[in-house]
C-alpha cells in the first residue's frame, strides 16, 4: 500500500472533527438536567392526553350505552302500555258481549214468558167462553116454552110466581081468568065505579092501573093488556090482600 493511501487528507481530518463535535454536543444535550424534566414533562403530558381521550371514547361509549338502554326501556315500556291498553279493550269487548248476550237472554225468557201468558189468558178465555156457551146452553135447555094462549101464560105466570113467592094454583088463577075475563087478554070493564072514575079493570084478571102499577113484578112488561104480566100482578095483589089467588071466589 503506498503512504498517500493511507494517510488522512487534512480535508478528512476536519470532516471526522466536525462528526464528532455534533455528536458530544448532542450527548451533552441530552445529560443536561434541564432538558430531561422537559422531556419528561412532554411525555406526562401525552400521557395524559391519551388517557384523557381514553375517557372521553369510554364516557362517550358508555353515554351512547345508556342512550341505548333508555330507548330499549321505553319502547318496553310503550310495547307494556299497548298490550295493557290492547288487554284492556279486550276485556271490555268481552264485558260488553256478556252484557248484550244477557240483556238477549232477558228479551228471550220475557218473550217467551209473554207468550206464555198469551196462551194461558187465551186458554182460560177459551176455557170461559166454552163454560159460558154450556151455561147458557143448559139455562137455555132448562127455560121451558110456554105457549101464547090461556093455559101457557097461566103456566109462565106460576113459574114468576114461584121465583118470587107469590102463592097461587093453575086452578085458582084459571077459575078467576075466566070468571073476570073469560080468558080474552084485551077485556077491559068500561061502566064499573072504576072505569068511571077513569081507571077501567083491564086484562085477563081486570086489574086497574093503580093496583097493576103498585103491585107489578119485575121481569115481566109493564102493561096491563100482556096476559102473563097482568097475572103475576094480579096474583101479587090478592095474595098481598087475601093470602092467595085461590082465595077470591068473586070481584076483588
């Protein structure tokens, strides 16, 4: 090896002194005490910068969590309060059906239970009618017919005249008819004291007015001139003033 290649150009000589120089400086810079609190002062402050960040990511998770579980709680809540509302329509459309299958259950025993009572009052006016059709049928069947002449109105005036109690016979009243009338309904006396005091003896027994009026039977007409009524009346009177038809053997 020749000596120029191995020997330093004084070019290289101040390059390596100058290498060298930056780096004591550097090494010196970094032994110095005030520049290691800084250091660490830096550090501390990253340090707690990126824990601070971390609290705040953590807070804003745990911020974004409760959110969250507010909102799950209320749309429970919400979902709790439509059921209950949904619940409660339920029971109610349930009361409510009750309620009208009731008052329909009502409506059907008072309509059959009117029925009822329709059928019962229309039995029993069946039933009265029927009951009222015999009784009338028999009273009917029990009424004799009498006949329009002589012997069939003395026949009617004995049968009033045992409702009421008035004595007298077929016999009796049949002798006085002919002795005062000779059986004509329509013979009137017109030249007696009575016909000439205006009140004349008329009908099968000649009774006057005065006498027909204050002894006549109710039931039968209210004239003198009607062959039974003039009987019953007739009868009335002398059974009032003799005891009984048969008792008159002449005028009376």
């Amino acid at each position: 090896m020749s000596a120029s290649s191995t020997r330093l150009t004084k070019t290289h000589k101040v390059s390596i002194a100058g290498i060298a120089a930056a780096a004591v400086a550097a090494l010196t810079f970094s032994l110095v005490p005030g520049n290691s609190a800084e250091a660490e002062n830096l550090a501390a402050s990253n340090a707690a910068e990126q824990v601070s960040a971390a609290d705040a990511a953590k807070a804003h998770a745990l911020h974004k969590a409760h959110v969250v579980a507010k909102s799950n709680a209320h749309a429970r809540h919400m979902a709790h309060v439509v059921a209950t509302s949904n619940a409660h329509a339920k029971h109610k459309a349930h009361v409510v059906a009750k309620s009208n299958a009731h008052a329909k259950h009502k409506a059907h025993v008072a309509a059959k239970a009117n029925a009822a009572a329709k059928k019962t009052a229309a039995a029993k006016a069946a039933a009265k009618k029927r009951s009222g059709d015999q009784a009338a049928s028999r009273a009917a069947a029990r009424t004799p017919i009498f006949a329009n002449n002589l012997d069939g109105w003395i026949k009617e005036g004995l049968s009033i005249m045992k409702k009421h109690g008035i004595p007298g016979t077929y016999d009796g009243l049949h002798r006085n008819i002919i002795r005062e009338s000779g059986g004509d309904p329509n013979a009137i006396n017109d030249w007696d004291i009575n016909a000439i005091n205006g009140v004349p003896s008329i009908g099968l027994l000649q009774v006057i007015k005065p006498t027909f009026d204050a002894y006549h039977v109710a039931g039968t007409k209210n004239s003198q001139y009607d062959p039974v009524a003039n009987i019953v009346a007739a009868a009335n009177y002398a059974a009032d003033r003799y005891g009984s038809i048969d008792n008159v053997d002449s005028a009376y």
